[in-house]
C-alpha cells in the first residue's frame, strides 16, 4: 500500500513577485525507522575519498564540489587514464588530491577519511563498500547497489554490524520535487484518490559504445586482475553480465525505485525482453515490465519500459493514475505534470491552489472542443510549483553529508534501497525465463 507519511518533511518557500510560483528551498527528510544518524558531529570539514572516475564519477564530482564543508582528498581509479585526467582538472580548482589505484591502498594510507563516495562497475561495489564500512568509513554508493542479491544483501548486513551510513544513489529520493509530491499531494491531499495503474519508461536513442585511446590501453594483466576479459568490456561493463544488470539496472533503477517508495513492495513481475538491436552485448537492449502491487483499496498494475533504440515517446518519467488525478514526475521538470479528472470530488482543488500546492495551467477552448463525445472530459493540467537549481545529485549527497554531521537522516540508507533493488533484479529474472515471478514481503527484508 501506499506507505504513510510518519513526519511531515519541512521546507522554506518563497512566492514570486506575482505570487504564482513556489520555490523550494531547502527540504528536510523524516526520520528514517531504521539507520540512526551518525551522531552529532563537530566537524567542520568532512574529508572524503571519490572511488571511481568515469562517466558517474564525473558526475558525482560536480555535485561535491559545489557543496561547502566537504574536502575531496583522494581519488581512485584503476585506469591511469582516468586518474591523471581527473587530478589535473582539479588542481585547476585549486582541490589537490592524492591519487591511488586500488582502492585498498587507499584504506591502507589514508587515514584522515570520515566517507567515501563510490562510483564504480555494478560487480564492484559490494566488496568496496564492505570494506569501507569495516575501515568505520560512512558510504555513498551508487546504484545499483550490486549486481547480484546476495551481494546487496550483504552490504545492508555490514552496514549493521559496523553502525556506518550507506546511503544509495537513488537520488530523486532527495529531490526537492519528489518529497514535495509525495508528502504534499499523494498522501497528504490524496488527490489522486484511489491508485489504480502507474507507468514509467527511460527510453533512450542509439549510442555507439565507448571507445578508448589506443595507447592508453590497459595491459591485459590488469584487465584480468580487476575482472575484464578486454579493453571493450571494461569500457562497456553495463552491458555484461557479471559485471552490470543491463538496462534495467542502468536506467530502469531509477523508474522502479520511485514506483516502490510511493507504492511499497509488488508482489509479482512479469517481464518481456530481448536482444534485438546490439549484436555485440550480453544484455538484452529492451524490455518491458508489469509490476503488480497490493495497495489498501486494490491491485494497482505498474507498467514499466526501457528502450535503447529510440529516444521516442516522451522521455523519462514516472505516472501514478487514480480515479481522481493523476501525477506525472521527472528529473527533467519540463515533463512533469498533474492532471485532475472531471469527476474529482474527494480533493478541494482551490484549497490546493490556495496554499500554493498546485498551480493551474490554461487550456484554450480550440483544445477543448476537440474531445470526441465517446471520450472522457479532458483532464485539467496543474503544475507542480516546486523548482530547484543544483545538479539531480546534488541534494541526495547534501542528505548523506548531513547526515554525517548528525543533523538530517539518510534519505535513502541501504535496507530500504534493497528492497527496491530486490524487486529490479527479480524483473530481470522474468525477462530471463519469460515467467510470472512472485514476491514476498519476507523476500525484501535484508
């Protein structure tokens, strides 16, 4: 069912000068049941280590340097290639950092470290993160958690044993946008009334896989001692299993993550997929999936796709549908929407107008006369009036950081993150053996 708001989280806004637009500030999380904070803390400075300097590393990067209070002290990458590439850019923000290969030389000598942000291939962080916890270092690990159950499983484990934070990379979990909807309009005003379906896709066009410069090819016995069989693989490890979950566990981590915060655990998948269009992967390049999921007043169906053939059919996004509305969110806010039907009567529209939940779009009535007779009255568009300005990780490791200092709590720590990431691989599993596969909620619990 769809979980129940324990604390209201709290933000500051502000209107415009016209009074039509509210702006979030800042949002603070509820209380997770399950991690503790990490105490309070009276460091100034929290120094961390980035393990992990590719595509995601990148990324990561700009969010951190952007937050006040974090020192980045050490970086790590078994790729020389990635390593002096990203020293270099920051020395020239004035960030020197030490530079290391492996990533247990790095627990070996650096002893200054209070946290880790880990940006490694799936099959890595599992053991990385184990070991960063019994090191007594706090973890920000991306998502996926591993590739495999029983490698997340046991990362949630040592993260007991040790009492550290992890906190996984599903970061929309902070986003602003997000906790706004969640706790403002889906359980506060539960203007979507009763759930019935939810739909979600990260459709994405051609890519050519990643190359590399011939002559900083890793040697063949580095290759094999880190668990690539060559240059290609390593370069291109989400496609490989072993190594990666495929598409599901790329883009669609992000989608089902969502649908499992707002609606809880599914207790069936099922799942379609194939290898179509790349000739030279292991993962399948598309699939579709149907979550079925056991809410208070009935099943709810969650239709999910991924596609890296076409960018077509309206992006990215996640869309919860009930018989009174309907909320259609994205990271991009261009796509997000939420739309009330004609015949809502459970949710006083103008109250939610009135506190600035919502804020209406117009539509003309050329667009309204084209409804056909045999159709439902057209649904009338609102706007989601909360924007923010900072890079889509930027407030998730703002949380984990927080957290640290013993004033906030893990938005998203690594036992509520695994029941999402459960229910992600069990959907690869479908698609593998074409089967209904069921889930409990025993299943879930790490």
């Amino acid at each position: 069912m769809v979980k129940p708001l324990l604390n209201r989280r709290e933000f500051i806004s502000a209107t415009t000068a016209t009074g039509a637009t509210l702006l979030l500030n800042a949002c603070k999380s509820d209380p997770s049941p399950k991690i503790a904070s990490a105490g309070k803390s009276s460091l100034n400075t929290i120094n961390i280590a980035l393990i992990g300097y590719g595509e995601e590393g990148k990324v990561l990067l700009e969010s951190i340097l952007n937050i006040e209070g974090v020192r980045l002290v050490a970086l790590c990458d078994i790729w020389d290639y990635h390593l002096q590439e990203g020293a270099r850019y920051l020395s020239k923000v004035n960030n020197e950092v030490r530079t290391y290969e492996n990533y247990e030389d790095l627990l070996a000598k650096e002893k200054d470290l209070q946290a880790v942000v880990i940006a490694t291939p799936d099959f890595c962080h599992a053991p990385m993160t184990n070991a960063c916890l019994k090191a007594g270092l706090h973890v920000y690990c991306e998502k996926m958690m591993s590739n495999t159950i029983d490698g997340a499983r046991s990362m949630v484990k040592t993260m007991h044993e040790t009492g550290k934070l992890l906190q996984i990379g599903h970061q929309r979990r902070s986003n602003p946008r997000y906790l706004f909807t969640k706790n403002r309009l889906l359980e506060e005003a539960k203007f979507c009334g009763r759930l019935t379906a939810a739909q979600s896709q990260w459709n994405r066009a051609v890519k050519e896989d990643f190359g590399w410069p011939k002559k900083y090819e890793l040697p063949a016995s580095t290759l094999t001692k880190y668990g690539y069989k060559d240059m290609h693989q390593f370069r291109n490890w989400r496609w490989y299993k072993g190594l990666g979950g495929g598409p599901l566990s790329d883009l669609g981590a992000h989608q089902i993550d969502i649908l499992n915060w707002w609606l809880g655990t599914p207790k069936s998948v099922i799942g379609s997929g194939g290898l179509d269009y790349y000739k030279n992967h292991d993962w399948y390049d598309n699939a579709m999936i149907i979550y079925e999921y056991p809410l208070e007043q009935g099943v709810a169906r969650a239709f999910y796709q991924v596609q890296t053939t076409t960018s077509a059919g309206g992006g990215y996004y996640e869309m919860f549908m009930g018989d009174e509305g309907t909320i259609k969110m994205s990271e991009d806010p261009s796509i997000c929407s939420i739309y009330r039907e004609a015949r809502a009567t459970q949710v006083s529209w103008d109250d939610l107008l009135q506190k600035g939940y919502v804020r209406a779009k117009t539509a003309s009535a050329d667009d309204a006369a084209k409804v056909d007779v045999r159709e439902t009255a057209q649904l009338a568009e609102y706007e989601i009036p909360v924007f923010f300005n900072k890079p889509p990780h930027q407030p998730h490791l703002e949380n984990f950081f927080n957290t640290i200092r013993g004033t906030a709590k893990l938005n998203c720590p690594g036992d509520e993150a695994f029941s999402s990431e459960y229910s992600i691989h069990k959907a690869n599993e479908a698609v593998a053996t074409q089967t209904r596969i069921a889930i409990t909620p025993e299943e879930v619990r790490a």
